[in-house]
C-alpha cells in the first residue's frame, strides 16, 4: 500500500516539473531577446510593360507597371488613360493565332475626336494625325507587349481593326481599313519625317518652309492643315512634321 502511494507522488511530482520546464522554454530570461512570427503574404508579380505612343518611326515610350499578367484589354485601357483618347470598344478583344482583332465603338476617339482640352503632351492638330497616332499607337504597343522580340518578329503579329459593321471606315479622312486585312498604317508606303525650319508663308496650295538653308515647299495634305498654317507668323521657327513618298513630300503638322 506504501509502494503504491509513493509511486502515486512521485509521477505527481514529475508531471508538475515536466510542466514547469515547458512553461519556462516558453517565456525568454530576462535580457533574452524574443522571437517574432513574421507573417509573409504573397504579393502578384509587377510586370512592366511598354506604350508606344506616336506614328511609325517616332514613337515615344511611356513604362507601365501592372500587377500580374498584362492582357491586350489593360493596355488599351492604359493608352486611353494616358493620352485622354476614348478607345471605348463594341465588344472584347479577339485573340487567337493570327492575331488580334480590335473592333472600336461609335463613341471611339476615331470617330468624335480628341477630349476637349487635350492634353498637352498629346496634342494633335487634325483628324488625319488624331487617326493615324492612335492606330499606330494601339498597333505598336500591341505587337511589342504581346511577342517577346528575342523570340519572333513583334510586326510579324497581325492586328485587325474593325466596327460591329464590318470595316473600319473613316469617312472624313478619306481611308478605310477592311476589316479582314490586317493594318498595315494610313499611309504604309510613306515615311514620317520631322525637321526644324522656318516659316516663310503659305498659299491656298502649299507652305515655304527654310531648312538647312535651303527653301522647300510642302502641299498639305488636308484642309485643316491649311488651316493650321495660315496663323503661323512668317518667319516663325517651326517644327515640321511631314510624310515623304518617293518625289512626294505632303506636310501633316506644324508645331
């Protein structure tokens, strides 16, 4: 009956010396520093892209910065926020392995023009130059974002531009883009050139320009251009913003 009883305060001992050990391990010694549990949530991946904003050949390129993966959509959405342009679309965006097709709203900066006031950095002095920047713009930075260039050819990727009726008809610009061919540019076989000259004056045709000492004569090529020159000051320092086709030289903006 003893044997049984010291047995019986023995383990009673053992379990309260066990429990005063763990209680101890867990709260530190004085000047024992403290251990924190740190807790790490994962974040999405930053992917930087690029938009391309210009017409062929004289682009300028803005970094943006998205959380995970950057989609066609995001990039649209990003040139329009950037630039104050309505890219406002009738649908979503078809993807598949030959390309990307677009189809753009009535409401689209194509059609209405640009906000009122634009902004400075994205200025543009008529509807030719409106639709030629933003197709471009959308165009490039498609193609740039969308193929890895140390893979393929980004201009090897096909964009299509379309209305829910069918082909993308400018109307007050004079082009049409069908919608099954993939876009190749307002005016494909021409070159955007700029340079910085002096205006000398203008006629109901053309306007005189001074560059590099020479004098040269550029037609416009639309009705708002002609505008847009007849309030320059002769004698301006001007930049020029002009398309070169062959023997053809057809001003597109003063600036």
């Amino acid at each position: 009956m003893k044997k049984r009883w010291y047995l019986m305060v023995f383990c009673l001992i053992a379990l309260v010396g066990c429990a005063g050990r763990t209680a101890r391990a867990e709260t530190p010694e004085a000047g024992e520093p403290t251990r924190e549990i740190q807790v790490i949530r994962a974040r999405p991946k930053e992917v930087e892209a690029a938009l391309y904003i210009g017409t062929a050949g004289t682009y300028t390129v803005y970094p943006y910065v998205h959380e995970g993966e950057v989609t066609p959509d995001q990039l649209i959405a990003a040139i329009a926020d950037l630039t104050g342009w309505d890219l406002s679309l009738d649908g979503p965006i078809f993807q598949n392995s030959s390309g990307i097709t677009l189809t753009f709203s009535p409401d689209c900066a194509l059609f209405t023009g640009p906000p009122e006031p634009q902004k400075e950095d994205f200025f543009v002095y008529d509807a030719q130059e409106l639709c030629a920047t933003i197709l471009d713009s959308v165009c490039h930075t498609l193609q740039w974002n969308v193929v890895n260039e140390n893979i393929a050819d980004p201009k090897a990727l096909s964009i299509y531009f379309r209305t829910s009726k069918g082909d993308l008809s400018l109307d007050h610009i004079g082009f049409v883009q069908p919608a099954g061919l993939p876009y190749g540019g307002l005016m494909p076989e021409a070159q955007v050139c700029s340079a910085q000259g002096r205006f000398l004056g203008a006629t109901a045709a053309d306007a005189t320009f001074e560059l590099d000492g020479e004098t040269l004569s550029m037609s416009f090529y639309d009705s708002d251009i002609a505008a847009t020159v007849s309030r320059v000051t002769p004698g301006l320092e001007v930049t020029i913003v002009y398309l070169e086709n062959g023997d053809t030289t057809v001003l597109t903006g003063v600036y």
